[in-house]
C-alpha cells in the first residue's frame, strides 16, 4: 500500500481547502492508498527560517524535523489548493521550500479550486514548475473544481458531481501508475 500525504495549503479563516482536501483523502483511501491528510492550516510553520540551506538536511527547529519526516516517508502527494491572484497559496510555497530531498522521485496529483469559474488552473499552471523544480513529477490528470460553493451543502460538506467523481478516479488510477514506477527509480539512487 502506498502512502500519499494530501496537503492542503490554505490557512486563512473560512477557508474551504480541508473540506475539499478530505473528500480526495477520503476517495484516495478507497483506492487503495494509506492516506494522511497534512492541514498547512494546522501545521502552521512559519516563513522559512531554518539558518542551513535545506539540500544539506540540517534543521534546527522541531517543526522542521517533523515537517521533513512526515514528507519523507510519502510514497506521493495530492496538493490541494485555492487559487490565489493567479497562483497557489503562499503557505504551500512556504511548505515546499522549507525541504529539498524529501520530495524528491515522488508524483503528484493536484486538486485546485476556486470561486469563479477557472477552477484554479492558474495555480496549477504555476505550481508545476516549482513541483519539478524539487524533483516531484506533477501529473498531467488533474481535478479542478470551479465555483466550489456549488458543491457545498448546507452542512459544509463537499458533494462533488460525476465529472470531479470520474476526474479524482483517473486521477488516482495515474498517481497508483506513477507512485510505482517512481518508488524504482527513488531506490536506485
């Protein structure tokens, strides 16, 4: 069984990211991955601050430490995040750059969503770049969900439709291909 970890990466009041990161968590479980839902909310780790550069692996602080071990025993992630002035959330930014080889040989689903109608491609659009930049292969199948309160009910709870249901299972069915083949090459090293 593989372990993926789902970060969510908004921490602002009101937020909708846990709610949608638990339904992919949820819906990932039932595909077979153990699955671990890490809440940058929650987390809560502050600008970067560690006073080493993160490829020599030196952490001063605890919440590094624990930070770079919960990322290193995942076999691969799920992000799921809001879009935000044409981008992803800074926190996730933030979380990313705080570790270097921890990431590194693992895929990456994405789950982005916004308010309005584009469904967070923009944070996709620039938060691949970054994922390859650490060695994480972010996969082309994705889940954009647009207009998220539409999938909202009245008790906050996210109730996708058929399309974002058949989306998450490709989506899956790539990360399950791509975790396997990765976890290879990441032994090879």
């Amino acid at each position: 069984m593989y372990k993926v970890k789902v970060i969510s990466s908004t921490i602002r009041p009101g937020r909708k990211g846990p709610v949608i990161a638990k339904w992919i968590a949820d819906v990932a479980q039932k595909h077979g991955f153990e699955v671990e839902l890490l809440d940058l909310g929650e987390i809560n780790l502050p600008l970067m601050n560690e006073p080493v550069h993160p490829r020599l692996k030196q952490y001063e602080h605890e919440y590094t430490k624990q930070w770079s071990a919960k990322i290193e025993e995942a076999d691969a992630f799920i992000f799921v995040t809001a879009e935000y002035d044409y981008s992803y959330p800074a926190p996730l930014k933030n979380a990313l750059e705080y570790l270097v080889h921890e990431w590194a040989y693992k895929p990456a689903g994405i789950v982005s969503y916004s308010i309005g109608p584009f469904a967070g491609v923009r944070a996709i659009s620039n938060l691949k770049p970054d994922l390859l930049s650490l060695k994480i292969i972010g996969l082309a199948e994705s889940v954009t969900i647009p207009a998220y309160n539409q999938f909202l009910n009245e008790d906050d709870e996210f109730v996708p439709n058929e399309l974002l249901i058949n989306s998450a299972a490709l989506m899956l069915k790539e990360l399950t291909r791509w975790t396997k083949g990765l976890k290879a090459i990441k032994e090879d090293i």
